[in-house]
C-alpha cells in the first residue's frame, strides 16, 4: 500500500510539471516536439518490452478488434498530447489545467452517455455547477475555453476507449504510439529533407530534450499503471488532483498568465463542483458499506 501512494504521487507529481518540460522546448514547433514525443516514446517502449521479455505476452491479447480500438485511442491521445504541448508553449497553461480538473466530470457523463450509468442527483448536480463555471467564463471573458473542453474530452474519450481493452500500461501504450509513429516518423523525415528539423540542429540541451521525450512520457504511466494496481481507485481519483493543481500554480506563479476575476469566479465553481462530486460519492460508498454486527453478549 506505502508503495502504491508512493507510485501515485511520483505520477501525478511528473505530470504536474510537464510545463516546464515543454516550455523548455518552446523554441521548437509543437507538432515537431509531438512527433519527437510519439517517435522516442514507441523507442523506449520497445526496449522496454524486450528487456522484461514479454513480446509473447502481448502478441497473445493482439486480434484485429484490439488492433483497432489501440489504433483509435492511439490517434486521441496524440491529439492530447499535441493540444497540450501547444497550449503549454502558447502560455495557455491555466486553461490547460482546467481541462484536467474537468476532466473526471467529463468521464461521468460519457459513463451516462456510452454505458447508459445513472447518475444519483448530487452527481447531475456537480456536473451541472461544472458547466455553469464553463458557460460564466466563456460570457465573462468572450470566448469558450476551448482548449480545456478539448483537453478533457479526448483525454476522457481515451480512458473510456481504454476501458474497452484493458491491456496494461505497457502493452496498451506500445500499440498506440506504434499505431501513429508512421506518420510522425515520416513527417520527421520530410522536415529533415526540406532543412526544417530541429533535432541535432537546435542546442545540444533541446536536442536532449527532444530524445528523453519517450522516457518523459512513458515513465509516469507506468508509475501509475503500478500505482493503480497497489491502492484503491477512489483515492487514486483524489491524488489525480495534484497534477492540474500543480500546473495551474505555475502558470499563475511562475509563468505570471492572466487570472482576473471572471476566471477566478469560473475556476471557484469548477473546484466547487470537484468538491460536491468528491464528497458525494464518500458519503455515497461510507452509506453502502455494511455495518458491523452487534457484539454478542
């Protein structure tokens, strides 16, 4: 259990500090540090697979279907990450982290829309306050937050198509970035002959950068592939928190993005909402536990 907790926080505690990864890279193009990312991350899978000798394993779960809801969830997860990475480097980083912290409401409704679930009131209460905060800041500051709807819709869409084949981190990380690096890698290839790649043609640092991608990526999932199978996964859903939560801090803190008011107001009902659907289903899972007999006297 001690390890599981340790596990979970080294996940989200990467995770929360992929901004200043990505910033560091601002200089290179998003789609090229996407395609570096892609590219290094099947690299080191692949090692990683052949050191711990489980290509038999992961040739028996493989069927056509498997294939393709990998392919799918490997095709959403790339938009992710590329949507994240441009947003971190176009000083989007608060509106990032607001996807994340929406993003466990978003999971509930596709439960609602796709597993037909039914929600209890206090659930469809969270979700509604969720979207009343989105709606005050796309009429309080003009525009919808587009950027985090995005980032928690197809980070939602993916766990869900990840639910569908649950392979383990491992496995399930190999086929998806295998099922994109192709293109990456041929788009890598094509900048290198037009005289645009940046890799070994920037500094030796962002060269570096560029190659630990992989090991950057594919780490914390696999901390928290071990962590998830150590603790229960309502606490994991509380950890999850630490890693939006850091960003946000750097972008407010260290990066110095606009937080007015209309932001604040819409974040505050957002949080808001996370505490209402936290506190429910604790109050929901401590009703639903059996209570002890009564000693016999």
């Amino acid at each position: 259990m001690k390890k599981g907790y340790v596990y979970a926080f080294l996940a989200y505690g990467m995770w929360g500090v992929f901004p200043l990864y990505w910033k560091a890279l601002q200089n290179v193009p998003s789609v090229q540090i996407l395609a570096h990312r892609v590219v290094w991350s099947l690299v080191f899978l692949v090692l990683l697979i052949t050191l711990r000798r489980e290509w038999e394993a992961l040739r028996a779960r493989l069927s056509p279907r498997v294939l393709g809801v990998y392919a799918l969830s490997g095709a959403l997860v790339t938009l992710n990450w590329g949507m994240y990475i441009w947003g971190v480097n176009a000083n989007h980083v608060v509106e990032t982290s607001l996807g994340y912290f929406i993003n466990p409401l978003v999971n509930v409704l596709l439960g609602v829309v796709f597993l037909r679930e039914r929600l209890r009131p206090g659930q469809w209460l969270a979700i509604g306050l969720a979207l009343a905060g989105v709606l005050y800041m796309t009429f309080a500051y003009g525009r919808l937050p587009w950027l985090a709807l995005a980032l928690a819709f197809t980070f939602g869409i993916y766990g869900y198509l990840k639910k569908t084949f649950p392979l383990n981190s491992l496995h399930g990380l190999t086929l998806e970035t295998g099922a994109v690096t192709p293109l990456m890698l041929g788009y890598l290839i094509f900048l290198e002959t037009r005289g645009q790649g940046a890799f070994l043609h920037v500094s030796a640092l962002e060269s570096l950068l560029l190659a630990l991608a992989g090991v950057v990526t594919a780490t914390p999932l696999l901390f928290f592939g071990m962590g998830a199978r150590l603790i229960p996964l309502s606490t994991m859903g509380l950890i999850q928190y630490l890693s939006p939560t850091m960003q946000f801090l750097l972008g407010v803190f260290l990066y110095h993005e606009p937080f007015d008011q209309a932001r604040l107001v819409g974040f505050s009902v957002v949080w808001l909402a996370l505490a209402l659907y936290l506190a429910e289903g604790y109050w929901h899972q401590r009703r639903a536990e059996p209570k002890p007999e009564p000693a016999q006297g």
